[in-house]
C-alpha cells in the first residue's frame, strides 16, 4: 500500500529508510528519550511507528 494516505508501520511498504529504521531501533532500545524531527510530511511519523512494530517494544500512540 505504498500510496496510502497514513502513515506506514510495516518494514516492507517504508521506503528507503533503512539507514534511519536501524539508528532508530538502536535509540529506541538504548535511550529513554528519542526525538525524531524533520520537515512536514517526510516520513517520522512512519518511520516511527514501524520502528516500534520492528522492536516489539509496547507502546501507546497520540496524535
Ligand atoms: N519512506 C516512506 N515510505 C513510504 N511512504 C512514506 C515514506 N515517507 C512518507 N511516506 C508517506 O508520506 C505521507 C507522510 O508520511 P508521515 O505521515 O509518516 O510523515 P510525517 O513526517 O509524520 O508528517 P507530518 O509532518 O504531517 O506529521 C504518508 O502518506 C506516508 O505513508
Ligand atoms: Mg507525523
């Protein structure tokens, strides 16, 4: 579905993200604050949630 309006959350439909997928499952596993930015509409948000579906970590999402 990689012309899906949402946000992504599975490896397979992020594109061209591998590099930032794996410094952030890294962070997320090591730090106890990770902040993500970047300019609108480029991806965070779905680099975001599939990094925490790649981790298996819980969490609880609100935007
Ligand atoms: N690397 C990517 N691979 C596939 N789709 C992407 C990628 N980056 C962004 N998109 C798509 O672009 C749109 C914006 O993505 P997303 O909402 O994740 O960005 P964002 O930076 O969190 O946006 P916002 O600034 O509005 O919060 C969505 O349709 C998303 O599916
Ligand atoms: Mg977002």
């Amino acid at each position: 579905m990689l012309f899906n309006l949402e946000p992504k959350d599975r490896r397979e439909d992020l594109y061209d993200f591998d590099r930032e997928l794996r410094v952030l499952e890294r962070a997320l596993l090591m730090s106890k604050l990770v902040v993500v930015k970047g300019i609108k509409r480029t991806g965070k948000t779905s680099l975001m949630k599939t990094a925490l579906n790649v981790t298996g970590l819980p969490y609880i999402l609100g935007y």
